[in-house]
C-alpha cells in the first residue's frame, strides 16, 4: 500500500507495528479480502521506526481513536496470521 492507509478503516483502525531489533519496523492493517472471504493482515508500510512513526503520527490526526499494538520482535516474526 506504499505507506497510505486504508482509508475505509479511518475510524477506530487497529494497526499493529512490529518493531526489529535492527531499527526496522513493519506496519500491518487488517483487511476484508473479497476474493477469499477472509480477513488478512496487510503491510502497509516497511521502513525505519521513526518513518513508520511519523506515519502514524499523521493518521492520528484524521483518527484520534487509533489502536497501535507493538511488537517486539527480533527477526520480524509477527504470527499474525494466526489471527
């Protein structure tokens, strides 16, 4: 998604951020895949920390309701699809 959230998911988003030891971050965004009938987690951004940051910084001007989980992990492991 080149670091732009899904602007559908304005209102309350929970977005998760997994943060590596390196000073990587990866940012992901639940979605409803039509296709498979499912929801998924999406990357939305991949970058330095403070770049995934400054991004959220910015959405939580249009979503003051915004949910950031963190993760710490140090390869980039996230389970997420186990969700």
């Amino acid at each position: 998604m080149n670091g732009s959230l899904d602007t559908r998911y304005q209102s309350g988003a929970i977005l998760v951020k997994v943060i590596r030891r390196d000073g990587s971050a990866q940012l992901y965004q639940k979605t409803f895949d039509l296709n498979n009938n499912r929801n998924e987690w999406v990357k939305i951004l991949e970058g330095l920390d403070v770049e995934v940051d400054t991004l959220l910084e910015r959405q939580k001007v249009n979503d003051p309701d915004l949910w950031v989980v963190e993760i710490e992990s140090a390869d980039g492991q996230n389970y997420l699809d186990e969700f």
